[in-house]
C-alpha cells in the first residue's frame, strides 16, 4: 500500500516592527509572548501571551498577505511568525 506524504519546512521567524508578511505556506501562526505588547493581524487583536492560528486543508496554500501593527502597555515589540511550508511530494510505500 502506498501512501502519500508531503514534505514541509517549518519557519520560525521574529518581528519587532511592524510589517507585513505574504504567508505562501499551509498553516500560519502569530504568536505574542507574555508581558509583551499586544499585536493586531489584519484587524484582529492579539493580547500578550496569545495567538492566532490560521490552518489549511490538504492541498491548499495561503497566498494572503498579512499586515501586523504592534500596540502599547507590555514590555516591548515581540511577535513570532511560525509558516509551515510546503516542500515537495513524496511517495512512500
């Protein structure tokens, strides 16, 4: 029986600016330390110590552009970008 298996890469990237960033991967996460300031996505709020997880279906790739502004009351800018890319197929028996 042969089943099939994507192969991804995981990017763990960190921003202390704001910015923007085009997703080109499967899964995305935005994740804001505790204690630090709070971050909104595209209009979405992250408070300090939260996140916001956006996940595909099999075969799907975010093309969305996403947009971060940092806010004010923690100790900093800190927000951790983490893509799962897609690499290539592989085949495995």
């Amino acid at each position: 029986m042969k089943t099939n298996f994507t192969q991804v890469k995981t990017d763990i990237k960190f921003y202390a600016k704001n910015g923007s960033i085009t997703a080109e991967c499967v899964a995305v996460t935005f994740a804001v330390p505790s204690g630090a300031n709070p971050v909104t996505v595209n209009g979405y709020p992250i408070p300090a110590g939260g996140s916001l997880s956006i996940e595909l279906s099999a075969g799907q790739i975010d093309m969305s552009r996403y947009e971060f502004f940092f806010g004010t009351g923690g100790s900093g800018n800190e927000l951790y970008i983490i893509r799962v890319i897609p690499a290539m197929d592989m085949n495995k028996d």
